[in-house]
C-alpha cells in the first residue's frame, strides 16, 4: 500500500475520531447541564487572561528543543528568534488541516534556517521522541503511587520481574525494527548519530527541558479545576498524569486540530474517577480557550522579538564595517 493511501486512511479514522469525540463531549454536556455562568467568575476570567502567557511559555520550551535538535545536524549557529518564528508559525497550522500542518510546516518554512529536507525531517523526529519520552516519564511519575499500588496488586513480589520483562521487550523491539530498517536513509542517519556523545546529550538535554513546558500544561489545568473543587495532593497528581495523557493522546491523532475533541473526551476517560464530570468539561473548556489565545499570541510575539533582536545586533554591524572601513589603508 503507498504512502499516500496510508495517509489518506488515517486522515479518514482521525476525522471519524474527531467527530465521534465531539459527540460524546456535547452529549455529556447536556447530561451534567453544565453550568457555564461558572466561567465568568473574577478569578476565572483573571486566569483566562493571565495564563494565555504560560501557552507561549510553553510554544517556547518546545521550539528551543526543537533548536536543539537541528543544532545536530548544522555547522553553523542557529538563532533562537529565527526557530521561534518558523515554529510559531507553524504551530498555527495544526488548527487548519490538523496536526500534522504542525510538522508540514516546518517542512516548508524551515528552510530560511538554512537546514535541508531531511535534517529537518530528522530533528523534528528527535524532538518529537524527547517529548514523547518526557511525556510517558511525567506520567509514571504523578501517577506513580496509583501504578505502584496496582502492580503490586497484580504482580505481588515478582512486580519488578514482569517490570523488567516490559522494559526488555520495548528495547528489544526499538533495536529490532533500527535493524530492519537500517538501510533507510532516515534510519541510518539517526543510527550514526545515536554513535556520539552529543546525540545523547542532547536528547537528555531536549527530555528535561521538554518535561518542564509539558508539567506546565498538567499545572495549568489543576490550577483551573482547583476553581471548582478542592483537591488533595494525590488527586492533584492524578489529574496532572490524565492531563499529560490526554494532550499526548489529542497531538498524536491524525487530522485532529490541535486534538480538539479527542483531548476532552480522553480527559473525561481517564478523570471522571477522581473529579466530577462537569469540572473536568469546564476546566477543560477553560484550558481550550487558553491554549489557543496562547497559539494565536505567540507568533506577533515571536516576530517582535526577532525585530528586537535584529535592532540589538544592528549597532554591532555598524560598528565593525566602521571599524574595517578605518584600518583600511588609504
């Protein structure tokens, strides 16, 4: 089957996810009479305000990583400004044919970075691991006491046995598939790369600093729902984990506009255990408003500092032409 069809295929199932998400999310809304009035409170409309701001924090964090994977691939230095630029711009157009615009665009505005196709295929890769790895790592880790109490349950004492068993498996089948594809000239790029130090470094540098942009996005949505309930730590860090869990879950679904619909309805899945379901339907619709107030002011953010930055440098320039054009012999 050719790739264009595969992709057709998932587009398809995607949109069919979206619409059946959609469904389930106006269909619980009715059902909870879902009092919106509750949005409109002074610290509420304070937040929907103020923490657009974190959102292009977090546009930000994942752009530097993103900066830090092309860096492999480059002799030359790469500027902050001029990565935050292409990647906000791009962000904008996972709203218009989906996610994958995301990715597409950086196919296609990423060149002015001055990068080729394919190293720019390839670092998007890599920052696409670091965040799925800090990602899975943020989850274990708030939802650690839940998982730790279930497998113990299931397991008894031969728990880090069966733990070590999965761990082997996932290796085992990442080192399998690396071997089969090995002849793809993508494959056997990163396979030479993942031979140096500083592949390493960098991924592990990409990882931690990914997983504070991805904490925020959990902290964002239990300071909203602490609006409207109380929540002790263990459930705070529950929330935190479904939270991370649903944004992955709305990134990595084909055709879904920055998941919308399919992040709300996994929300509600994986939290109507801790929370009532109209708080996680409000909060959520609180984060949603935030997010894309956040997407639509990064990118005249991004241009300003780009505009400072060159502003800033400009002096500089000038100062050495004038400094070339004295020692210069008359």
């Amino acid at each position: 089957m050719k790739t264009t069809s595969i992709k057709k295929i998932l587009n398809i199932l995607g949109v069919a996810l979206i619409g059946l998400s959609l469904v389930f999310i106006a269909r619980r809304f009715v059902a909870m009479k879902v009092d919106f009035s509750r949005l409109l409170t002074v610290p509420m409309i304070s937040l929907l305000i103020t923490m657009p701001f974190l959102t292009v924090i977090i546009i930000f964090i994942g752009s530097y990583c993103w900066k830090r994977s092309l860096a492999l691939f480059s002799e030359r230095k790469i500027y902050n400004g001029d990565v935050f630029e292409v990647y906000a711009k791009t962000n904008l157009m996972k709203y218009l044919p989906g996610n994958v615009g995301h990715y597409a665009g950086r196919q296609l505005f990423g060149s002015q970075l001055g990068l080729g196709q394919r190293h720019i295929a390839l670092a998007t890769l890599i920052e696409i691991g670091s965040q799925v790895v800090s990602e899975i790592m943020l989850c274990l880790i708030f939802s650690s006491s839940m998982l730790t109490g279930l497998l113990i349950n299931t397991f008894g004492r031969y728990v880090f046995v069966y733990a070590a068993i999965i761990a082997a498996v996932v290796i085992g089948s990442m080192l399998a598939l690396g071997w089969v594809f090995r002849r793809n000239k993508y494959v056997s790029e990163l396979l030479t790369l993942a031979r140096r130090v500083k592949f390493w470094l960098t991924l592990a540098g990409t990882v931690l600093i990914g997983s504070m942009g991805t904490a925020v996005i959990g902290i964002v949505f239990v300071v909203l729902v602490s609006q409207f309930t109380v929540l002790s730590f263990e459930n705070a860090c529950l929330v935190m984990a479904g939270t991370i869990a649903s944004y992955f879950i709305g990134l990595i679904t084909p055709g879904a506009p920055a998941g919308i619909g399919v992040r709300e309805a996994v929300m509600v899945a994986l939290l109507s255990s801790v929370l009532p379901e109209d708080v996680i339907l409000l909060a959520a619709v609180a984060q949603r408003l935030i997010m894309i107030a956040g997407d639509a002011l990064t990118y005249p953010i991004s241009l300003l500092l780009k505009v400072g930055a060159t502003e800033v440098s400009a002096p500089t320039d000038t100062a050495s032409l004038v400094c070339e054009t004295s020692d210069t012999p008359r």
